[in-house]
C-alpha cells in the first residue's frame, strides 16, 4: 500500500461496511476460563479441539478435525474474493499452576501459562461474530496444537491448512504480558526470533577424581564449551545482528570422587535471520569439536532448526495498524515491540503475507507475572480487544480487495 509519492500510507477504514453483532465479552471470559481449568500439551488437545469442533459446526461453518495431528480447521467459502486464514494456538505448558484462583488448572503440572486459552476463546468469538457477518471473500480460522513445541504450524500445513481454497493472507495475535491491556504493538519486519536446538556429547574417559591424569575429564570440557559457545555471540556475530546462545541444560557425573565418562549439554540458538543464522550450526559445531579434541576428547552434536524468525509483510502490516488504531488509539498502537522468544506461527507468515501483533494483556497499574511463570495470568479485558482486532482486520482486508 503506498501513496502517491510511494511512501507507506495507513489504510482508512471508511469503506467497512460489513456489519457486526457486539464482541460478547461474557462467553469470551467463559470460555477461556473453561480452558484455563482443563489445559493440555503439545498433541494431546483433545478436548480442545473436541469443544472447537462442537462450537465451530454449531456456528455453520464446515470443519476438519486432525488438521496436524489434533488441530482444527474451519472454513466459510465467500462466492467471489479472496481467502483469509486466522490461526489461534491452543496447547498449554508442563507448568505447576500456583495462581489461587476460581478457574485454577484442574490438572496437576499442566497450565495455560502462555495464554492459548486466550487465543482460542478469541478465535471462537471472532467465528461467531463472522459468521453473523456478510463478508466479501472467504475465511479459514485454523486452531492450530502445539505451538510451544514448535510442530504443531509445519503439521497443520502439511495436512492442507493453505490449500483448497488457497489462503491469501493470514493473520494472528499474541496476548502479550509485556504491554498493558489497553494497547498493542504491531509492526513490519521480524517481531519473533528463530529457534534452534543442539544437543552434545561430550565423550571422555572416566575414572578416579584422584588420578585426573589417568581419565579425559568431560566435565571440563563442558565447561570451556559453554564459554566457547558463549563467545560466538562476542566474537562470531556481527554486533548489527540480534543473537543469543543459552546453554541451559548440563549433566554428568553421579559422584563427588568419580570423574565420569560423558557428560551431556543442551542450549538454543536464537536470532532475527541474517548471517548468524545462516552460519550459526556450523559455528557450534566447530567450536564444540576443536574443543573437545583439545582436550583429547569426541563429541557428537546434534542440531535441529525449530523455527525461522517470524518476519511480518510490509502491507499487512498497514493494514493491521489500521484496525488497531482505529480501537484502541493512534497512540496506543506501540511499534518496535519484539522478542527473542519463538513462535511457529512463521511458518505461515513464511508461506503466505500476514501479520503477528502482541495485544497488551498486563493489568493496567500492576505488575504482571511473565509468560510461562507458575503465576501468570492475563486481563481478561484484552480477550475483547484481541477478538476486535481480528474480527475488524478480516473484515478490512476482505473489503480492501474488492
Ligand atoms: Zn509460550
Ligand atoms: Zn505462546
């Protein structure tokens, strides 16, 4: 979208004429309070997928179950233009819930601690609202599982989520902890960093913590790996690009005077896409071998890309900051809101143009517990902005294509 002189131009919103019932904040909190008491991991969203599908057929829209395992796909064809896909992930955490609250977690370890409960209360909303709705073109509400392991997005879109008919643009949202309810930080380029795993081996050769010199001691080697591993981001990357390693797991040994025969460690690797990403796998495994066979040791490193940087379109990224500002204010529309965190809904945004916001959901004046902590919890007040921003953006770029 740009204006005469080429500059970037904010869509107007005068032309909307499709007409909405009201957000109906009530079945929103229900909703995300009955998923809030019953969370589940990865892949196992069964009763969440189960109440979707129920909620989605009841609504008159034409679902598919399995979609990628255990997610759920809806769709309404438009006669004419094109076809628009919001995705709600819906998977919790291996989280120990200690919020004493009404609608705690009914399951002992496992917690909405990210706020898919939200997302899918969300998604619903938006479905029903749109469904009331003439709209110009067609819609695809994907509810997509395991998010936080990062499988769920790939799985989703293997089993045909963009296909038949093939989605245009595609849009989601993030309740988000780090801004206030009230606001919401939307902007083009990468907003979600890439993820990667490595897991590596060091293998030594054990023996009495007396005689070091009779062993190869992996336990140091882990050591200098770590702070080799650490100099990457120092040394190896350019300062320009965003990068960080965290080496967060380390086992070896089982005894104070046994120099044990392996020792094992585990990190990520996160960026924004450029040369540090690019050159990254091999970076770790070439300061993890030159160190361990300094040391006379072997080692095994095991690399895996979990997902590339969520990078969102120029253009729909206008058109999202449109709608935004239009409910909550030119001013509390915030830009240069990004993370180091992942987050697989790239792997839509790297098929098809759209655009990934964060709607602020700290209660306004409080301190509001981090994602993923045992006590997180959201305002619910944002479920209505977060099911506004979405219903409006569908409708906006439905109409927009006319
Ligand atoms: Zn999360
Ligand atoms: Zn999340």
């Amino acid at each position: 979208m740009r204006g005469v002189r080429g500059e970037p131009v904010v869509p107007q919103l005068a032309r909307v004429t499709v007409t909405l019932p009201p957000v109906d904040r009530a079945a929103l909190v229900a909703t995300r309070r009955d998923l809030h008491q019953h969370p589940e991991l990865g892949f196992e969203e069964q009763r969440t997928s189960t109440l979707i599908a129920e909620r989605l057929r009841q609504l008159g829209y034409a679902v598919r179950t399995a979609v990628g395992k255990t997610g759920v796909l809806a769709q309404r064809d438009g006669a004419a233009g094109r076809c628009v896909l919001l995705r709600a992930d819906m998977d919790a955490l291996p989280v120990e819930e200690a919020n004493d609250v009404p609608y705690r977690s009914k399951h002992p370890g496992r917690m909405h601690a990210c706020g898919h409960d939200g997302h899918v209360a969300i998604g619903l909303e938006v479905a029903r609202r749109l469904h009331a709705a003439y709209l110009p073109g067609s819609l695809k509400l994907a509810f997509q599982p395991a998010e936080e392991i990062s499988y769920g997005a790939e799985a989703m879109i293997r089993d045909g989520a963009l296909d038949g008919p093939t989605v245009d643009a595609a849009f989601g949202i993030h309740l988000w902890n780090d801004l206030p309810t009230g606001t919401i930080g939307v902007m083009p380029g990468a907003v979600m960093a890439s993820v990667d795993e490595f897991e590596i081996t060091i293998l030594g050769r054990g023996g009495h913590a007396a005689a070091p010199h009779q062993t190869t001691d992996p336990v140091l080697i882990a050591a200098h790996i770590v702070t080799g591993l650490q100099s990457l981001v120092s040394r190896r990357r350019n300062p320009f690009e965003e990068g960080v390693v965290s080496v967060t797991q380390l086992n070896a040994g089982h005894a104070f005077n046994v120099i044990p025969g392996r020792a094992e460690l585990r990190g990520t690797v996160r960026t924004f896409g450029g040369q540090f990403f690019e050159h990254a796998p091999r970076l770790v495994e070439q300061t993890t071998q030159g160190i361990a066979a300094a040391f006379g040791a072997t080692a095994e490193v095991r690399y895996r890309r979990l997902t590339a940087p969520l990078v969102n379109d120029e253009r729909m990224t206008l058109l999202m900051t449109g709608v935004a500002r239009n409910i909550v204010g030119r001013e509390r529309v915030i830009a240069g809101v990004r993370t180091m965190g992942g987050e697989d809904m790239s792997f839509f945004l790297a098929k098809v143009p759209g655009t990934f916001a964060f709607v602020g959901s700290a209660p306004p004046g409080k301190p509001a517990s981090p994602h993923h902590s045992p006590t997180f919890d959201i305002d619910e007040e944002a479920l209505v902005i977060g099911a506004e921003l979405l219903t409006r953006t569908v409708v906006e770029y439905l109409e927009s294509g006319r």
